[in-house]
C-alpha cells in the first residue's frame, strides 16, 4: 500500500523514542473499532497512548481542530488518524505548525490533492496499487499494525485477536464483503462467535440473538449499540467498553446502551410516521413520483433513515431535509433505474454542497430553496422514471424444490458466506407451494411458515416478517415465494429454514 513503508518507519522511531502518540477516530462503529484495534494491538507492548473521538455534535465528522489541539496541550507529536483524515488539509497544516505529525489510515476518497502527512495511507488514492480498495477504515489500521508486526518479524497469527473488530467495521460501514472483507470478516466472525473480547461479548449477550452471529447481527444488533455510545455524548466510551478487560462494567454499560438504543428506536420511528404522514396528506401523493420533505425539528442524525424507510414505503425516490446551521440539509434514497446523483446534478444551482452516487446521496441548500427543489426534483422523476417501475423487483437467483434443499446444499451455501453487499445471500424461488395447515399468524403481521410443494411430501418452515397479508392474499390456492434460506439450530443440529421475501399466485402454464 502507498506509504505503508513511510507509515510504518515513523510509528517505529515514535515507539523507539518513547514519544506520545494520539489514535483519532471518527466516531462512528468503524472509527471506534479503528482506535480500539489499534490501541488493542500497540498496547501489548507500548504504554504512551491516547485516544480521541471528535464530538458529533460540536466537530462533527473527520480531524477537527480541537483534536489538533488536544494532541498539542497532551503532548502528542504523533497522531493516527483512522477511518478519517484524507481531507483534513487544514487540521494536518495546524498539526504540523505545531510539530505534529500524522499518519492517515483513511478510506474515503481525497479531495483537492493529499493533506500534509508523513503517510496517506489510502487505498483509494489513484497512485495507490493496492489490488483491494474496498477496506474499512478499521481494516486499513489492521494493515498498518500487520506491516508493522512484518517488520519486527512478530508472527501475523498473534494479529488474530483483532479480527474481532475487524469484521464489526466491515459489516457495519456496509462495504463490500468481496475479496479481502469476505477474509477478513469470515475469520473475524468465527473469533467473534468462539471467543470475543470482553466489550463483545457483553454487547453480544445483550442483543438477544441466536449464535453464531451473522454479518447482519453485527449491522443490526452490534453496530446501533456502538453508535449509541457516540450518540450519548461521548465516542470515547464506545472505545472504553470495546477495550475494558472487566465482565461486569462491561455487562453494565451494554445495559445502559440497549436501554439508550431503545429510546432512540422509538424517536426513529415516530419521525418516520410523521414523514409518511405528511407526505400522504398531500393531497396528490399517489400521483407523485418522488417525495421531498422538511422539517426543521427533525434530527440530523436519522434522516437517511427517515429517506429509507420512505423509499421502501412508497418506492419513489426520497429526499427528507432538516435545519442545521441555517441550512436546509437532506438525505436522499433512490429505487432502480432512477439514478440518484445524476438528478442531483441538474438541481446542482441549488445546492451549496451534494455528493454521493446513484441509490444514495446528501445535499446541502438555503432553506429558502427546498421548495424549487422539491418541485424540479419532481420534474426529473417524472421525466426519468418509465411507467412499468412502479414496484421494487427481486433478482432470483435459481428455482430450487424443497427436496433439493439437504445438507449437502446447507453446506454448498455456507462456503459463499459470509454474506453482505455485492456477495448477498442468494433469494431462491419455488412454485406450487401450498400451506399445510401449520402457518400460523404471528404478530406485527409476521408470519410462521409451514409449507410443501402440491406436489411434494417435504415441509419446509420459515417465518415471513410482515407478509401476514401477503401470505392471506395468496393460500388459498397454490402459490410460488421467493425467499432466502438461514441456518437455525435445532437441538445443537444446524438446518435451513425458510426467509420469505414475497408470494405470488402460481401459474402452471408459464
Ligand atoms: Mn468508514
């Protein structure tokens, strides 16, 4: 990787010399996973470290200042800036005004040339060869301590502790779990799931959910725990529990971040009904193809939430806006076929500032302007998006009957694992399925399964999270699904049971 040699030569002569050296992360899971990797790892036989989690609210995200001058009045004259750093022109300046260096474990994209840093470590600079650009920015500070430990010959087996973590960031920064992420994460999960760090483990034992954990059990119960930490206040404590070596204060705070996480799910929710309100009062919502809303009570923190729940909702392209610094600022989900950043180009005179790609994207603009938005917003969605794409569409992997579904084909499907973006779990279809009088209404409109082919002898089970109507729509008659298959434990045995995706009406003729 570029720099690694320059990387690695400078935290070297700061370990030699004894100097103090500061890990800065961003204070989200892949930020803190990065500080705790790092310190996990340097501290094994290196004492004079601090640590720093820029406050989301008052710096907010990447090398704030006030770190800088943190790491001044602490007497660091070295600092790892992780998940974060490859914009931080003007912190790294300050930096080094102040005889401050930086290393930079950053995979996000430079803007306007490289900072001022001993090391840019970076795969995503265009003069880096690293073949895999897609690491976190807690596998990038994995790199950085596997080359250090290459460089004193210490074997790479004794960085496996870190692994832990290391698959955490990966499925929590929704990176692509191909190449060296599928690696990284499969190792790192099986050392989750047999022997965690205290931190993890307590987290783990409060999520309530069957092991061994899966990459989606870490971005939907590991990963809003981490960054309820940050949101309380204080990132640092995020940090402090991924690194505290005692079970019960562990134990202890994982209670206090379900707790916070609960009411914070609660605040989510009830900003994502508003939003669904307020757009189906307008008297001619069905008619429209896009939904842009504002309101300047709503929590930056949890509008591209708010944007996703509204586009699988409604499946229109979705912009929900709220004030900050007098600014109206917004983010914005998109369906297929409608590419999201190309529209915000043409509404570029609005904005003082967008970025993003075609399914998902940010914006900045004078609150005065949201309504010129809205409207041409609603312009190109009308122009851009053909009739028949009125509905979300499944890709279907491969037609599969129930009696091929054994444990040589729970296997087969394991070695693809673990799943994750660009390498997801594959959605089967079957057909003529009937319901063998064993499917149960469960509540919240979720469903238990008990099915078989009209043809068939095997039942499958499964459950469909809310496709209780669905499910009614279609039983009475033979039926086809798509669904996901998931391993499940039964007595100590691993099966497969069935994810229901969708139903529809079986035709035989097609
Ligand atoms: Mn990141």
């Amino acid at each position: 990787m570029k720099d690694m040699d320059r990387a690695v030569e400078r935290l070297d002569k700061a370990l030699q010399d004894g100097e103090r050296i500061l890990l800065y992360g961003d204070y989200d899971v892949d930020g803190t996973t990065s500080v705790a990797t790092m310190h996990a790892f340097l501290s094994g036989f290196y004492q004079n470290l601090d640590y720093y989690l820029p406050d989301r609210d008052k710096e907010g995200y990447g090398v704030s200042l006030a770190g800088v001058e943190y790491a001044r009045e602490h007497g660091c004259t070295l600092v790892v800036a992780m998940d974060c750093g490859i914009k931080a022109h003007e912190a790294v300046s300050l930096a080094k005004s102040y005889g401050i260096d930086f290393i930079i474990c950053d995979h996000h994209l430079p803007e306007g040339g490289l900072p001022d840093a001993v090391a840019n470590l970076d795969p995503k600079r265009s003069d880096c060869d690293y073949p895999f650009k897609e690491l976190s920015g807690c596998g990038i500070a994995f790199k950085l301590a596997q080359a250090l430990a290459l460089h004193h010959n210490t074997p790479q087996d004794e960085l496996d502790g870190l692994l832990d973590l290391v698959a955490v960031s990966i499925a929590c920064d929704i990176v692509p779990m191909t190449g060296e992420n599928r690696i990284l994460a499969r190792f790192g999960l099986q050392r989750l799931n047999h022997s965690p760090r205290t931190g993890l483990w307590a987290l783990i034992s409060r999520i309530n959910r069957p092991l061994p954990l899966n990459v989606s059990d870490l971005v939907f119960g590991l990963g809003p725990l981490i960054n309820a930490a940050g949101r309380l206040g204080d990132a640092r404590d995020a940090v402090r529990l991924l690194l505290s070596t005692d079970r019960n204060s562990a134990l202890d705070y994982a209670a206090k971040l379900v707790d916070r996480n609960k009411r914070r799910r609660e605040v989510d929710y009830a900003m994502a009904d508003e939003a669904k309100r307020r757009f189906t009062e307008q008297p001619d919502w069905e008619m429209r193809k896009s939904i842009v809303l504002f309101d300047p009570d709503w929590h930056k923190g949890i509008i591209g939430i708010a944007a996703s729940r509204m586009t699988e909702t409604f499946y229109r392209p979705s912009v929900i806006l709220t004030r900050s610094n007098n600014r109206a600022v917004g983010s914005a989900r998109s369906i297929r076929g409608f590419d999201l950043y190309e529209a915000l180009q043409e509404c570029e005179d609005l904005f003082f500032s967008y970025g993003g790609h075609a399914h998902a994207a940010g914006m900045q603009m004078p609150v005065e302007n949201v309504d010129a938005f809205a409207e041409r917003f609603e312009a190109i969605a009308n122009r851009n998006i053909p009739p028949e794409n009125s509905q979300p569409v499944i890709d279907i992997c491969a037609k599969i009957r129930f009696e091929n579904i054994d444990s040589r084909f729970r296997k087969t499907l394991r070695q693809f694992e673990p799943f994750g973006p660009y390498n997801r779990n594959p959605v089967f279809r079957a057909e003529n399925l009937v319901d063998t009088g064993q499917s149960r209404p469960l509540a919240n409109n979720h469903i238990r399964l008990s099915l078989r082919h009209a043809d068939g002898q095997k039942i499958m089970t499964g459950i469909g999270f809310g496709l209780g109507d669905a499910f009614e729509r279609v039983r009475s008659r033979p039926f086809d699904m798509a669904f996901n298959l998931r391993e499940e434990h039964w007595r100590g045995e691993p099966m497969l049971t069935l994810l229901a995706k969708d139903f529809k009406p079986f035709s035989p003729e097609k």
